[in-house]
C-alpha cells in the first residue's frame, strides 16, 4: 500500500516543493542588505559606475592633463580631435577642450554637492519641525516655504548674480534654497503620517526628548524618499548650473558645460565636434542621476513588484481530491494548508491541516488567539489571501464545488452574493470619499444586477431592517457622519443585500463597545433566523460564539484542537488550550442553557 501511495504523494509534493522554495528565495532576497540589492540592479550598477568613472576623472585632473582649463595658445585655435597635445581638439581662443571638460566635471560635482545639500538641509530639518509639531509651527513652516515657491528662480539667480559676484557657489547656495521647498513637502507630509504611529508614543512615553524622536526614529523611517530626491536634486543643481554658465551669467573663468557649449554654439560651423563634447558629457551624468534615483527608489521601497497575471486568483500548489464529504454540508474545509515566507528565510505554514465544516443554516464560531490562522482560513475560502501566500494542500468545497484553483472571474459570481463578508474595523471599510448609500448601491447593482432605483430602495429597505431609524439619513451620510455600531449596521445590510447562503464574519463586534455588541449580534441572530443563511464567524470573544453559534472550531498555532456543539465544547472541553481559553474569560454558570437544564446543573452541584 504504501509503495503505490509513493508516486503518487511524490506527485502531490513536488510543485509545494518547488513553490515554496521561491516563497524561501523571496524572503531571502528581503532580507539582503540594501547594498547588495543595490549591486544585484543592473540600472544601478551601470548609472553608479559610469558616475564614479566620471567624477573620478576629475579627481584626477592634474594627473590626466598639465594644462589649466583657461590656458590659451592662440595657433591652435579650433584645432582639431587628435591633435598633439590636444586629444579632443581646442576651442575658438586655443585652449584644450580636454582639460576644459576635466575641469568642468569639478564644476558640476561640487554644484550637486551644494545645491543638493543645501535643499536637503533646510527641507529635510523644516520638513520634520513642520509635520511632528504643532498647528502653528505647520502653518508657518507652510507660509514660509509657499513664500519661497513664489520667487522666479532662474530669475532671481541673475538678478542676484552682482551679489554673488558671480561665484557659481554662493549661486548653488541660493538655488539649494530654492529647491528645499520640495524636500520639505515631501518630509512633511512622510512626518504627518509617521507621528501618530504607536511606535512614536512609545518613545515619548519612555521619556526621550523630541530632538532625539525626530532624528532615531522619524527621520530613520521616511529616510527612503529622502535619499531619492538627493539623486534629482543634484541633476537639477548641474543642470541649472549650466544653463546660467551658458547664458553668460557668472565668471567666465570657471570653466563648466555651459560655458562650453555655449562656445561650441557660436564656433558650430567651423568645429562642430566643439558642441559634441560636453553636451554628450552633460547628458550623461544628468541622465545618470535620475536612474540611479529610480534605482534607488525600487529598492528603498521594497523588492521589486514580480509580474502577476490579472486575475490568476490564489497560488495554490496541490488540491486534494480524496477528501471527505459532509452529507448537508456548504461549506467544507479539508485538510487546509497556506505558508508564508518567514523571516528566517525559510517557508513557514501558518495554517496546518484545517478541515472544517458549516451546514446550511448552521452557525459555526472559529475561534482562536491572533495569530492562530483562523483569518487566513477565512481568506482563503473567500478567495482573497495575498499574493505572498500559498496554499500547499487542501481543498474547500462549496456546495459541492471546488473553490481552490478557481481565478479571480470564476470567484467573482459567488463573492457578494452566494458568498458574503462582514469585516472587521467597520469604519476603515467604508470609503470616505462617497456616501454610505452610493458604496452599498453599487455593491447591491454588482451583486444582482438590477437597477440603480431598485438597489436603492433595496438598500434603505435592509437599512431599516438593520436597525436604523432614520436610513434615509445614513443613506445620505458619509462614513465621519455615522457611529461605529451605525457602521457596522451598514455593512451588515450590504453583505445579506443579495440573500448570501453562506455570511462569513471576520471579528465583527471587535471595534464595538458591549451594548452595541449585544445589538449587533441579536440583529445576526435575527437575519440568520430570516433568511436560513449559514454563518462563519471568525472571532476571538467567546462571549460572541456562547451567544450565537451552534458549533465551535478552536484553532491553535494554525490547526484546529478541538470542535464540537458550543454546549458540549464549554461544558466538557478536552483540550488543554480550550480549557486555558475558557477559564480565562467565564465560569461554568455563565454558558448559556436551558432553565430547566440549568436547574438540574444546579441541584446536582
């Protein structure tokens, strides 16, 4: 027996195998040093060595050229490429156009260094005081550098230029005040979004210093975008640099690109080549800086995004035919599996065999601590796991049909109608930019297809049935406008919209206060009751499967430990966990029961 199971598990096991090692190559890969994702980028690799070899030529200019870049020696005027001395020929005033463009190289670096620094400074310190403090210091932050955005650049550097005398540093200095603007607004709005992060209060509550916040852990965390408007910037700073140098503003003894193509310009039908040199120079380094920023930003961001046909649906590696069927089941769950990449680079299931089934009409409680995979359970049977995920093994069976394998289209008709989802956190599902009626319409016209009239008085019929007293108004509401428990009521009505045979809810009283728990749970009591739909409920509240669940499946590190009738699991339940569950939340005289029972329970203790 077991030699002709052999070839046959080998079979099952070899695309697991094979999927979950690129699950383990792709965990490995994010947990390589960013410098060694830098050099496995061939955009970067390539943008970052032809930079180096560049500015490297500068660095060396005394070594590579004996002549100054504004040395002139009038016989060789307009020489041309090859000439002794001369590698790439001379200008219109004789002098070496090599030793000009080493030179040039110096100009454009610290013209990078100095308006990309100078932006960077006065953004990134502004942009953190203005996004962690207060209103006022926003407001004033905004109002200076709104203030700065009005200056005409290229303008204001030529008109400042007899401040400057003409020194192309103190220009770059201006100018990096210029484009802090941008850096600024970029923190600030990276700042507002971290300060309220749990992390962040907690550093406030353990008594370290704003100063010390701000720099730790602020700008550690919104540093990414900050290093890739660096790369921009300094292609900006060369590039207005040289547009300045080639209108004739600034010395003309500091020899730049612009200075030199503005030569090449004037001399283009006697030396044409003139013009060739820096352009072709300028363009490279420019054009290098903004893919070495796109390099950098793909990988700051994260490992970069692998193609995904639309639609595919869940990765699934093998699908167990050979499962066994519930007589009157709806849903039934066998033998689940789904892993995940972890951290330590290897592939980790995080649900393990999970076979569970849900009657028609039957609600059954899964029940478990986070973390015990009963969300991912639930996830998988609606079709929805993240592309990380795999499912290794299994099967879920919907009436009679295999729901594994099946592509996002084939998903769609059940989604919403056969099938419906109540999720947690109420108020982070509804979207706040349209109105509470306008998201449940559109749900009820996907899900039915009948018209936007019919939808809508469906929708406030349900809302009325829900609980609602006035679901004109809530119709008419947007999200902010409506209560948590209002919330939920919404959601509830526009998941039972199409009559659904199997309602799945994810923690669907978590976000609610008790009083609006027990409404909650008595309005799925009723609607249950009504439309005879089967129930899942993922919870961790065993007050909640007590109250409304006819059977109980307790789910621990990713397996299920015990099930059975609720009665039955809380009177006598056999396993370790559930006993450690249960005596942490109730005593034997808070599970529900008949009067009679109860009083027979009574005397007999």
């Amino acid at each position: 027996m077991s030699d002709e199971r052999g070839p046959l598990m080998d079979a099952m096991t070899a695309p697991t195998t094979e999927l979950i090692v690129a699950l383990e190559e792709t965990a490995a890969s994010s947990r390589t040093p960013m410098w060694k994702r830098l050099l496995k980028e061939p955009q970067f690799v390539i943008t970052a060595g032809i930079l180096v070899v560049i500015f490297l030529l500068g660095i060396l200019t005394p070594v590579l050229t004996q002549l100054g870049p504004n040395e002139a020696d009038l016989s060789m005027t307009n020489a041309p490429v090859g000439t002794p001395g001369y590698p790439l020929g001379a200008d219109e005033t004789g002098r070496d156009i090599w030793t000009r463009l080493l030179h040039s190289i110096n100009t454009a670096a610290v013209s990078a260094l100095i308006g990309a620094g100078v932006a960077l400074i006065v953004g990134v310190i502004a942009g953190l005081v203005g996004g962690y403090f207060g209103t006022v210091t926003r407001a004033s932050t905004e109002w200076l550098f709104n203030l700065i955005m009005t200056f005409p650049g290229i303008l204001l550097l030529i008109i400042l230029m007899p401040v400057t005398g003409g020194d192309y540093r103190f220009t770059m200095l201006i100018f990096g005040v210029l484009l802090s603007p941008g850096i600024y607004r970029i923190v600030r709005n990276l700042v507002v979004g971290v300060k309220n992060e749990l992390f962040v209060d907690a550093a406030r509550v353990s008594g370290l210093g704003n100063l010390r916040i701000l720099s730790r852990h602020v700008l550690f965390v919104v540093r990414g975008p900050i290093i890739i408007a660096a790369a921009f910037m300094a292609g900006s700073a060369i590039a207005v640099q040289s547009g300045l140098a080639f209108l004739g503003v600034g010395s003309i003894q500091i020899p730049s690109f612009g200075a030199m193509i503005s030569s090449g310009f004037r001399n283009l039908y006697i030396a044409p080549t003139q013009f060739l040199w820096p352009s072709l120079l300028l363009g490279v380094i420019t054009a290098s800086l903004v893919l070495m920023g796109n390099a950098l930003r793909d990988t700051l961001e994260g490992s970069k995004p692998q193609p995904v046909k639309v639609g595919r649906g869940q990765k699934v590696a093998a699908v167990d035919d050979a499962v066994r069927r519930v007589p009157g089941a709806l849903l039934e769950i066998a033998d689940l599996g789904i892993a995940y990449s972890g951290p330590s680079g290897r592939a980790r299931e995080v649900v393990r065999g999970v076979s569970l089934s849900v009657a028609r009409g039957q609600v059954v409680g899964l029940v478990g601590e986070s973390g015990s995979g009963k969300t991912q359970t639930a996830f998988a049977t609606l079709g929805v796991l993240p592309p990380e995920a795999l499912i290794t093994r299994g099967s879920i069976l919907f009436e009679g049909r295999e729901l594994l394998g099946l592509t996002d289209a084939q998903m769609r008709p059940l989604r919403g109608k056969a099938i419906a989802y109540i999720p947690q956190e109420p108020m982070s599902n509804l979207d706040p930019s349209y109105r509470v009626g306008a998201q449940l319409v559109e749900g009820v016209r996907a899900a039915l297809g009948v018209s936007r009239k019919d939808a809508t008085e469906r929708v406030l019929a349900l809302l009325e049935r829900c609980g609602i007293n006035d679901p004109q108004r809530t119709f008419d509401s947007y999200p902010h406008q409506i209560s948590g428990g209002m919330a939920q009521r919404v959601l509830i009505a526009g998941a039972v919209a199409s009559r659904p045979k199997l309602l799945i809810a994810d923690e669907p009283t978590t976000a609610l206060d008790v009083t609006v728990q027990a409404e909650i749970l008595d309005l799925l009591r009723e609607l249950q009751a009504e439309l005879d739909m089967a129930i899942l409920i993922v919870t961790h509240n065993f007050g909640v499967v007590a109250d409304l669940c006819d059977r109980i499946v307790v789910m621990q590190h990713g397996s299920v430990v015990e099930e059975g009738q609720t009665d039955a699991v809380f009177r006598h339940p056999r396993h370790d966990y559930t006993k450690m569950l249960l005596g942490a939340i109730l005593d034997e005289s808070a599970v529900r029961a008949d009067p009679v029972e109860g009083a027979q329970e009574g005397t007999g203790r």
